[in-house]
C-alpha cells in the first residue's frame, strides 16, 4: 500500500470520526467555512460557493455564509460547471448513505449535482477514487486522483476514465478553456505543462512557484505562490506578471476574467474569502469567520 493511499485513508477515517461524534451529539459545535478546497460561482445567480473540509457553502454578497442542506461533506475536488450544476469529489457525510460502498474506503468518487449542492449521485468510481481537484474543459474532465498520485481524463462526462501521467508529485491541476488538450499541473516541484491531454508533462521555465492555479474562461493562466503573491499568463509559457497579494495564507483560487477569488487563513487560522475585480490590485472581503469561529 503506497504511502499516499495510507494517508488518504487516515484523513478519510478522520473526518468520518469527526461526523460520527458530532451527528451523535447533535454537533454542538460547527466548524463552519474552515479549510476551503475550492471555490465556485454559479452562472445562475451568481452565488459564490466555497466547497470545505466541513461542508459546501453559498457565500453571498453580504457574507453570511450558509450551510447547504445541512450536508457536512468533506469536498476535496470542486467545481461548477453549468447552471446549478456542480461536480464533487472527497469523503461523504455520513448521513447518505447512497455516497457510500460497502467494504470499500468513504471516497466519493466523481459524484454530481443539478440542483446547487441540495442533493449529490455518484457518477463513478464511488468507494474507489479520492479526486482532489477537477477541472472541467472542451470535453475532457481531468481530475487528480490523490491515493494514486495521478492524473485521469473522462472524455464521457465523467462516466469512463482513462489514467494517464502519475508520479510527479501533483497538488492540483486547471484545464485550457481554449487549446484542446492543455492541461497545467500545480507540482511539488513546479508548474509542469501537458499539451497532449496530461499524458506526459513538462516543466515551465521562469514559471512562479505556484501552490494553486485556475485558468480563466477569457484564456488567462493565474497562480498563487505560498506567500500569497498572485502572478497572471496571457497562456502557458507565455510572460507572468505579478499582480498582487493575497491577504493571507492561500487555500482555494478562482479566475473568472479579471475577477480573482481567494481563500485564506490569517495567522490565527481563521479562514475568509476575497475578491478582486481588477486582477489582484485591491481587495474585498466576501467572508470571515468569527472571532470564536
């Protein structure tokens, strides 16, 4: 058993622990938004949506954050991809029961909502694959599966996959809205760059030391690095400029344009959410927790 897959079932293991006491006690104690994986608007409404370690959340204009039906899924992998419509992946609640298999490890899978995250079906692998970041581009669905450490493509919607490059360390990846078949891995050891559907990667010369990355609908590559500075690419190897800071430790990015959305935790592990409407030049805050949170 390889040491990813040992961890990957300990965190699992962890959060079903967590669920199980709480929903035992009536969870007194909510956690709330903490430890965002990703971030997501819906085309819909516009509603922003902060996928946790603790649960899927509509975080509105006023930035008070809601816990959608009062589901306490552990959201590893995110993102939305139509109207109401989300892809997900991580550990269940304990509550549903249809996310679970059997003798199988609490992986969800690739599972599906159309209805903004009230309710979620699996769509595949449910018991099997733990994908911790998905992205959904010109046909392809690319998700990295994390006990495996590699990347699969669905070109069926998320039905049939095919495994392709593994080992390289992977932290998360972002699909080209406009070049078929270009994918960008965030690495251990750098942004590498897949022009051929993620088979084979390779390294991105001057490329930032990116943590996260999201490539914007309009064609543009963003990256965050580990101290919060935010860099933009007109596309893969072409220039990076940096464009600002983040005010605080990042955990989830999201280009929409030259808006940028980020997840952050301050120095007191509280964790917020903020926008920028001009590239990471100014900030706004969309959430914070609260001083007890």
């Amino acid at each position: 058993m390889s040491v990813l897959l040992i961890f990957g079932l300990l965190g699992a293991g962890l959060v079903a622990g967590w669920l199980l006491r709480n929903r035992s006690q009536g969870a007194a104690v909510d956690p709330g938004v903490s430890h965002v994986h990703g971030l997501g608007v819906n085309p819909r409404d516009g509603m922003l949506f902060a996928a946790t370690h603790y649960g899927l959340f509509s975080i509105p204009p006023d930035g008070r954050a809601t816990r959608v039906a009062d589901r306490y899924q552990d959201t590893m992998g995110f993102t939305v991809v139509g109207d109401d419509h989300f892809l997900g992946s991580g550990h269940p609640d304990l509550q549903d029961a249809q996310l679970r298999r059997e003798g199988k490890p609490p992986h969800l899978g690739l599972v599906e909502s159309k209805d903004a995250g009230d309710t979620w079906k699996p769509l595949s692998l449910l018991g099997e694959a733990d994908f911790h970041s998905i992205s959904v581009a010109g046909g392809r669905t690319y998700a990295y599966e994390s006990t495996g450490d590699r990347l699969m493509v669905s070109t069926d919607r998320g039905s049939t996959w095919d495994s392709r490059a593994a080992g390289i360390g992977m932290r998360s990846i972002a699909a080209s809205p406009s070049v078929a078949d270009r994918v960008v891995a965030v690495t251990v050891g750098g942004l590498r760059l897949s022009d051929d559907g993620g088979r084979t990667f390779e390294s991105l010369p001057g490329a930032p030391r990116a943590v996260l990355a999201s490539w914007a609908a309009n064609g543009t590559l963003w990256t965050i690095d580990a101290d919060g500075r935010l860099f933009r690419s007109d596309g893969a190897g072409s220039p990076w400029s940096e464009r600002g800071v983040a005010p605080g430790k990042p955990q989830a990015l999201l280009a929409a344009g030259e808006e940028v959305f980020v997840a952050v935790e301050d120095s007191e592990r509280r964790t917020s959410i903020h926008a920028s409407p001009d590239g990471g030049s100014s900030w706004r805050q969309r959430y914070v927790d609260s001083p007890a949170g």
